[in-house]
C-alpha cells in the first residue's frame, strides 16, 4: 500500500486556513485529506515538528522495543518447548538415541 505524501508547504497552507477561522470538516473536503491527519498537523505543529525530516518518536522507539521484547519471550517459550519435548522422546525412546552413534548402518563392511 502507498501512502500519499504532502509537502511540508501544503500542510502549512491546510493549518493557516484553519488558524484563519475555517472549519476542520470543509477543509478536509476542500483539500480532499481526511480531519484525523490535518488534526495530526496540527499537533505536529504544536511539538514543531511538521517536517518529515524529523527524528523517530521516543514513544515509537518504546513501541517497538515492547514489541521485541513480546516476541523473544514468544521464541524463548518455543525454545523451552521443544527442548522439553526433545527430553521426553529421548526417554520414551533410547534405542533411537543408540541407534543413530555410530557413523555405519551396520549393513556396510570395510574389506
């Protein structure tokens, strides 16, 4: 999916028609941009941060080291799993553990 970019001078022109008393909702039709981003402008605006070119949120940053850290605790509960399970069919079934040491299938000879 491609999103749509605005120039950082179409946004400003959008929030000073807004600062010059216009409504939310009619700009949004005008410029065909849904009121949800033109409200995100203008909150970027406020932080100064209008421009693209702006560095990572710190709350992104949390969000995707949370989401990391959701996923090695999947991975470690998979690990935990299977070594688990790898532990009970070597005790339900040692002679596959015998069988499987040497090198030879025991049909081969050396001459």
């Amino acid at each position: 999916m491609s999103y749509k970019r605005y120039t950082k001078e179409f946004k400003e022109k959008v929030l000073r028609e807004l600062g010059a008393g216009e409504n939310v909702a009619a700009v949004a039709r005008r410029y065909a941009v849904s009121r949800q981003l033109i409200y995100d402008w203008q909150e970027k605006q406020r932080d100064g941060a209008l421009d693209d070119t702006r560095p990572v949120r710190e709350a992104q940053l949390h969000g995707q080291i949370g989401e990391l850290e959701r996923k090695v605790g999947q991975l470690t509960m998979e690990n935990d799993f299977l070594k688990k399970t790898l532990r009970r069919f070597e005790q339900r079934y040692p002679q596959a553990e015998e069988k499987t040491v040497g090198n030879s299938t025991g049909k081969s000879r050396k001459v």
